[in-house]
C-alpha cells in the first residue's frame, strides 16, 4: 500500500465522519457506499470517491460536499 493509498483512506474516513457529524448522511449510508466503492474498484479497476458515490445515489448533495470539503480545509 503505498503512501497515497494511505492518505486516500485517511480522507475518506474524515470525510465520512464529517458527513455523519453533520448530520447529512448515516453511518449506514457511508458504510453502503464504501462497500459499493471496493466492488467498484474489483470490478473496474478504478476507485471512485465516496463522496462521488453518496451524491449518485442521492445520500448527500453537492452544496453538503463542499461543506464538508470547506471544513476539512479548515481543520489543516
């Protein structure tokens, strides 16, 4: 696993975290679009931001994202 790897992982789960804080989606929600993101990644190669995948399937909007963004910015 390489460093990036890492840090992706680290962002994602701060960015969940946020969103479940904030009260914008669930714990259940996130969870469904991390396990939705592995199967994604082992069926196409490619992995996808969870925040891509909880706007698609309508848990979060993009207005909430980059609210979430701007926070996490903030906190660095």
């Amino acid at each position: 696993m390489s460093v990036g790897e890492i840090e992706l992982e680290e962002f994602e789960s701060l960015f969940g975290s946020l969103a479940v804080k904030k009260g914008f989606i669930t714990s259940e929600e996130f969870v469904q679009a991390l396990e939705k993101q592995v199967y994604e990644e082992i069926e196409n190669g490619s992995l996808r931001p969870v925040a891509s995948i909880l706007q698609e399937v309508g848990c979060i909007t993009s207005l909430q994202i980059d609210d979430i963004f701007e926070t996490l910015m903030e906190t660095k």
